[in-house]
C-alpha cells in the first residue's frame, strides 16, 4: 500500500487530519460568506456548517494522497443573489484561499507558542515528534492550498476572480473554453516534466511563505 502513496505511511493520520480541517473551512469559507451576501443556495444545500462529511469529496481527498493533488466538492453559489453580483462574486471566491492562508499563520503561532512555553521540550518524544509532523502538515498543506487556489486555471479558485474581473464579452468567452483549460490544468498536474517546470516553482511561493511566517514568528517569541 505504501508505494502508492506520495506520503509516508506513519504519516497519514496527521495528513488526512490536516487535510480535513484545511478543506472543511475552505469550502465553509465560501459557503458562509455567499449566504452573508444574501445567496441562500449553500445554506439549503446544507454547506454552512464545519461537518467535514458535507464537504469533502473521496475520490479528491484520496487523489491528494496518492498524487499530490485532490480537491473537495464545490460549493454552489447563485451570484444573482447578491445586491453586488461582481463584487460579490470575487469576495466569495476569495475568502476560500483567504481561509487557509489565515489558518496557515494560527498554525504558526500556535506550534512556536508550545515550542515557546517549553511544551515541546517537557513532552515524551514520540508526543514532540507527533505534534512536529501534524503542525508541519497543516501549516505546509494550507500555506500550499493559498497559493494553489490562485492559479488562474478553472476549476480553481484564481480562475474564477479573473473571470469576475473581466468584461462580459471577455468573460463569456472564457466560459466557452474552460474545458480547455481544465484539460491544460490536468496536464499540469498529472504529467511531472510539465509540472515541475510550471507548478512546482508555484507551489514553492507556498513552502517559502510558510517558513518565512515561521521564522518570523519564532523571531517574535524567542525575543
């Protein structure tokens, strides 16, 4: 079983958990501030809520795994609702990746503040090496989905502010073509020479972001 996987085997508990709670409150992120805007489209479907089982998709959450690369399901959302359809619509989207990169830094601080209070060093190592692999993971794994959730290729989050943005006639277009760019974005990821020539130096802004945030913080409480 461990071959298959892009992970080590030990490592999966803090994995799937971390994953949990990074794509739980991605897509309550979106789901909450729609039905805020007046969209009540999420909330009868049942997707305002931090029940992980609502949100997560399997075959996304296995894919990860296996891959390096998954998704959770897609939160409805009707912009007609909105007072400000556009403006709206952005803000929606944008709060999805906004929630990770905020639990990013809460993982940070959190894991500096017990190595700070000297919890790391007064626990058992097997109890230091579990909370080091699990605040490793999440921090990592939501800095990366802020990043990841930017690029301008559907179905990702980044794709749909550009559209947003765009004039009508621009934006029309570009929804007359998204398969291709949901074929190009598959390629990316599912074919290594591609992806390390255009997402894995991407993906780095996320790893460099979350060990910047991290000496930082640790320059904050070891001051």
């Amino acid at each position: 079983m461990q071959s298959f996987l892009r992970f080590p085997l030990e490592d999966l508990p803090f994995i799937v958990l971390a994953l949990i709670i990074a794509f739980t409150v991605h897509e309550f992120a979106h789901a909450y501030s729609a039905y805020k805007f007046g969209d009540d489209t999420a909330y009868n479907a049942g997707r305002v809520t931090l029940n992980p089982r609502v949100h997560l998709d399997v075959l996304g959450t296995l894919l990860i795994l296996i891959a390096g690369f998954g998704w959770a399901k897609p939160v409805p959302v009707n912009p007609s609702k909105f007072s400000s359809p556009r403006l709206m619509s952005i803000i929606v989207t944008a709060v999805g990746p906004l929630s990770n990169l905020l639990l990013g830094i809460i993982g940070v601080f959190i894991f500096v503040g017990l190595d700070a209070v000297g919890v790391m060093e007064s626990s058992s190592p097997g109890v230091s090496l579990a909370i080091q692999r699990f605040f490793g993971y999440f921090i990592s794994y939501n800095f990366l989905l802020f990043v990841f959730n930017l690029i301008p290729l559907p179905p990702l989050d980044g794709y749909r502010i550009i559209s947003d943005l765009m004039p009508l006639r621009i934006r029309y277009k570009m929804d007359q073509n998204v398969q291709w760019g949901m074929f190009i974005f598959l390629l990316v990821v599912f074919i290594p020479p591609l992806r390390r020539v255009t997402l894995d130096p991407i993906l780095n802004i996320g790893n460099d972001l979350a060990r910047s945030t991290l000496q930082l913080a640790f320059k904050l409480f070891m001051s």
